[in-house]
C-alpha cells in the first residue's frame, strides 16, 4: 500500500483543516480507483514545505499511482516546493 494511504486523520491546508472524513474518503477513492483527491496532495504539499517528512513520502508515494494526473500532480507540487 502507498504510503498515502497509510495515515488516518485531518490535513491543514492553508490555515483551513482537511476534515479525517475527507481525508478517509479520499484514501478510500484511491485504494478503489487509483485516483487521489487533488485537494489531498495539495495539503500534503502544503504539509512537506512546512517540514513533514510524512508529507512529503505520501507525495513520493504518490508517484508510484496506477492514475497518470495523480503521478503527474505529484510530480508537479514536488519539483514546485522542493
């Protein structure tokens, strides 16, 4: 399993939270479909520049996605703030 999908609970994104429903219903429409709520990977991305070492291996993580937009995404907040 992604690590994506590995951690339960709420993401803050720009001041606002990620409620642990969004975030669970997001992880279970990727373990379904292989597509990951964009929202999602942009908070994780918000979450790495701010110093997560866990948000930015579920972006890792992301790069390994079965859907090309969500590995393209991934690809694409990684080179943006790293």
């Amino acid at each position: 399993m992604p690590a994506l999908l590995t951690k339960v609970g709420s993401v803050k994104a720009g001041g606002a939270l990620m409620s642990a429903e969004r975030v669970q219903a997001s992880r279970a429409r990727a373990i379904q479909t292989g597509e990951v709520d964009v929202l999602y990977l942009f908070a994780r991305a918000i979450e790495w520049r701010r110093g997560s070492d866990d948000a930015g291996w579920e972006l890792m993580g992301a790069l390994a996605s079965s859907e090309r937009g969500t590995r393209m995404l991934a690809e694409a907040l990684l080179e943006a703030i790293g």
